[in-house]
C-alpha cells in the first residue's frame, strides 16, 4: 500500500459565517498539503457551524452551504491541491428538500461521494430528529488505495450502526467526524468508545472535534487517534486550533505514537471551558468588551477573571457600586481586583439614585434590599447602552437553583452568565485553581485572597451573610447535586441523612424559582446537566416535594 498521511483539522467555526468557515478550511488544506497529508478531515457541520438549529430548514441557507462545498472543492483544485482528498461536515438535502447533517469528500475539484450521519440524537443538548433526514449507507473512500470509513459522530454510539456495516470492509482507518461538546469527565468516555468500534472495525480510529463557544455550548477539541488496539497514538490539545498530522500504518502494522498532548486537570478543563466560551459569546456576537458589577465577593471575582482571561483585562468594565450598607473591604477588595486583572474600574454610588425611589415609594424590607440591587442592574444596563459592552453576570448554578437572587439586579442581568453552570463549592475551587495557576506561571494571582475567604453576602442589610437565608454551601450543594442532576425525591434525601428541615428548605426554594432560571442568561454548560438547556419543569405547577 502507498502511504496514507492524514491531517486532522481542528477548528472553531461560527454559526452562519460560511464564508468566513470556508476560508478557515482552505487554510487548512493548504496547511496540510504542505506537510504531506494525503487526506484532511474536518469536523461535524464545519461549514456552517453548529449545532444551526432551525436554520438547517431555510433553504438560502441550505443553498449558501451546498454553493460553498461546490467552491471549496473547485477552488482547491484551481490551486493545485486537486489530489488532496477533504473530508468535511456540512449540511446537504435530499431531492425531496429533507436537511441532512452531512459528511462530503472532495477530490479533483468535486463532491465524489457524501454520507449523511445515521443516528440522529434527541437528548441532551441536541434534537436532531425534529430537524434532519437520517442516512442509512456506511461510506467508504479510498485515498492512496486504501479503503477510508467515514461516519459522524453518535453514529459510533450505536452498537449495530454503520460502524457494524464497515467490520469486515477491510478498513485501514475509521475517521469520526465529531461535534461533541464539553463535559466535566467526559474525555475519558470518548476515547473508551472509540477503543471500542477501533476494535470492531480491526483498523485504527481517527477522532476529529469542533472547538470553540456557541451559544451555551462549549466544543473543546481534543481530536485524537486511537490504534486498531485501542492505545491513543495521537491527541490534540483542547480549546486551540490544531492540525495533527498522522501516518497510517499497513494493515498489521503497529500504529506509530505521535505527538500526545496530555490532558489538563479537571479543574483546568473546566476552567477554560468558561473561558472559550464567554471569549466566543462576546466575540462571535460583535462585542469587544463586558461590563460586570465588582463587589468584592467570590462570584463577581472569579467572573472578571474568567472575562480578563478570554478577551484581555483591559477590555473588562469592572463597577463597584456601594450602598450604605457596603463595607470597606468590599470596596477595597474589588479595587485590588481590577488592578490585578488590569481592568477599567469605576465606582458609581447607588446611595442618591436608591434615595430618588424611595421618595416616592417608601419601601421597606425584601422590597427595600431588592430595590438596591435592582438599580445597580439599571447603572450596568445604561453603561452598556451608552459605552456598548456586553453586560455579564456573576451568579451561579447554587444561587439560580434556589433563586437567591434579585431577578434583574447586577448578580443576573445581562447578556451571558460565565459561572451559570457552577455551583458555590466549584467557584472557590476554580478560584483557588486559578491563583495556584498563575504561581505556577510566576504571576500575579488574580483574586484578592480576602474574596475567596470571607464568607459570601449580598450586603443589602448590616451584617447580612448568604448563610442567613441557605444552609451552608456545602451542604447546599449535595442537596442541590441530588436533587436537581440525580431527580432524587424528599424521601431518598432523608434516606441519605441530611436534615429534614434542610431538605424541605431547599426543595421549596427550588421548586418555586424555575421562573427565574426561565429569564437568566444563557451560560456555558460545563456539568451533564445544566439549567435551560438540559432541565426544563413547568413554571406553572402545584407538584412538591412532601411526605408520602
């Protein structure tokens, strides 16, 4: 057999942008045709982005892609790279107008042969099945006389699928395109199953995944190749574009170990997940700057963080807006903040604008504290409709499971929620994370000490601490772990041990917020189970948790 050099693509497509993605792919083919790849693979839906949703049933939409493959393939012919065999995902229709979520291969200035993905996934994050027509036909290529298998990504999921029809095709490679969002732990999964249907078709298996933010989702790489033996021979690392470049052995042969990019920690993993997708949300959606609340407290800190990280701390609008009731080390812990991350930091007092409504309106109370933290909502929202930042949000997945927060105040207003899929107990270890990170690196650490240990208050009443209203965080969490991930029920939480005052508290308060989390803004998931994209329960329902 002649050699059979393949090129893994990985990249960062935006929604829509087909143009924009079509010259990302003849950049790469470019690349990899000067390295020597006899075939470069891209991953899932590379030309149109995904996952596009209902934009799969616009038919502009559906011919703007088809025109791009058709010129992808004739431009990189017109440069002499006619030979190279691209294999990428787009969307393709069928005669009758059904959308498919399509893999096609070009060669010699065609469309030679497509293969339209045959397990239509309905769970989790994706509903394919209301959207796309499934193929049927396993797709074999034939680069430098070698025969390639081609399928798309859930379709190696199914025991009995096309990766079955290809067992005794005689395969030299199995090549996965792949659009598979990030999880916590879910990396190990991946290359499991991969080692898997390596195993079944007897040739090894090539794995190539979108990165990058879109929406709510988080693509994180990690393209990787695995022998007929199931040992990784090649990986890329996550959350950065790269093109892996990997000779295939002969049928029999050992598969050659190249260049292995170990795996960052969890923590790391998770960490930059909230990065890429916060960067790609501002960036993909024409904005160049944030504006957030700086109130001293652990959320807003990691939040500025993670924005300084993704786009650059001079592009972070950090405000602090005391009340009365606001203490100095607050005030002074968001000002170290801003000087640690470099951000353009503000102090905007709501003591004059609070006064004007109670004027009028005498509140006392919930209502009085609310009040305070509604109008720090309305300081950030002008400053982003006169400047043009992005407003985001600092709180988290333990605040919106219980709704212990203000609905439209600085802690959940706003464009994007970095820390939407994070529980309490996550933001101090990320916290944590990242200073011990930027030790490691020499640098300064980016959050002040002071918010990571002191305990966590809305500071909207003298001497207020969070733990006034929840049980402690640690406690909460579980709770909130069982509860809302797990669907346990009030009887199998006391069966665990945790006190039954606890547990009727928590239920309650999170039974009666699904109408917040309904209006708060779209996050990165980063847990198998995150609020408005993977959890929906009627707002309207007379259903609790009692005793049986």
């Amino acid at each position: 057999m002649s050699t059979l050099r393949i090129a893994l693509a990985q990249v960062n497509p935006c929604v829509g942008d087909i143009a924009g993605n079509t010259a990302i792919i003849r950049d790469r083919c470019r690349t990899a045709h000067a390295l020597g790849a006899t075939v470069v693979v891209f991953p899932e839906m590379v030309v149109t982005g995904y996952p596009i949703e209902d934009l799969a049933l616009r038919e502009s939409f559906q011919r703007a892609a088809e025109r791009a493959v058709t010129e992808i393939a004739a431009g990189l012919a017109e440069e002499g790279l006619g030979d190279l065999m691209v294999i990428l995902g787009t969307l393709g229709v069928s005669i009758g107008g059904r959308p498919f979520n399509q893999a096609a291969v070009l060669q010699g200035g065609e469309v030679i042969a497509r293969y339209n993905k045959h397990h239509l996934p309905n769970y989790g994050v994706f509903d394919e099945r209301r959207i796309f027509a499934a193929g049927e036909d396993a797709c074999v290529v034939s680069p430098a006389s070698s025969p390639v298998g081609i399928v798309v990504c859930e379709d190696i999921w199914q025991d009995g699928g096309p990766v079955a029809q290809l067992a005794d095709a005689g395969l030299r490679l199995l090549v996965v395109l792949n659009g598979s969002p990030f999880e916590e732990g879910k990396g190990h999964v991946r290359t499991e199953l991969a080692a898997r249907r390596a195993a079944e078709v007897g040739a090894p298996l090539a794995y190539v995944n979108l990165w990058g933010g879109q929406d709510d989702l988080v693509f994180d790489g990690h393209s990787f190749v695995v022998g007929a033996d199931g040992a990784v021979v090649a990986a890329a690392p996550g959350f950065t574009d790269a093109l892996m470049v990997w000779d295939v052995p002969e049928a029999g042969e050992a598969a050659p170990a190249s260049g292995i990019e170990e795996r960052d920690d969890a923590d790391a993993q998770t960490y930059w997940a909230c990065v890429t997708g916060l960067r790609d949300y501002v960036f993909k959606n024409g904005f160049r700057s944030v504006v957030l609340g700086m109130s001293g407290g652990i959320d807003s800190a990691l939040t500025a963080a993670i924005a300084a990280d993704a786009i650059g701390g001079a592009n972070v609008v950090g405000v602090s807006m005391p009340s009365e009731f606001s203490s100095d080390h607050s005030r002074d812990d968001a000002a170290d903040l801003a000087k640690r991350i470099g951000a353009d930091y503000r102090v905007e007092p709501i003591a004059r604008l609070v006064d004007a409504f109670q004027d009028q309106l005498a509140l006392t109370g919930v209502a009085e504290e609310n009040l305070q933290a509604r109008v720090r909502g309305v300081i950030l929202m002008a400053l982003s409709n006169r400047e043009g930042h992005l407003v985001i949000a600092p709180g988290n997945k333990s605040e919106l499971a219980t709704g212990y927060a203000t609905i439209y105040d600085a802690g959940s207003i706003g464009g994007f929620a970095p820390l939407k899929d994070l529980d309490k107990t996550r933001v101090w270890e990320l916290a944590r994370w990242r200073n011990a990170y930027a030790a490691a690196r020499g640098e300064v650490a980016p959050i002040p000490e002071n918010s990571i240990i002191k305990p966590p208050s809305a500071e909207l009443r003298p001497g207020q601490t969070d733990q006034d209203s929840l049980p402690p965080y640690e406690v909460l969490d579980e709770v909130l772990d069982a509860y809302v991930e797990h669907a346990e029920g009030r009887a199998e939480l006391l069966a665990r041990g945790y006190d039954e005052q606890v547990v009727d508290k928590v239920l309650s308060l999170v039974d009666r917020a699904e109408w917040k989390r309904r209006q708060y803004p779209p996050g990165p998931k980063v847990t198998a189970l995150a609020f408005g994209r993977d959890r929906r329960l009627p707002i309207t329902s007379r259903w609790r948790e009692l005793a049986e």
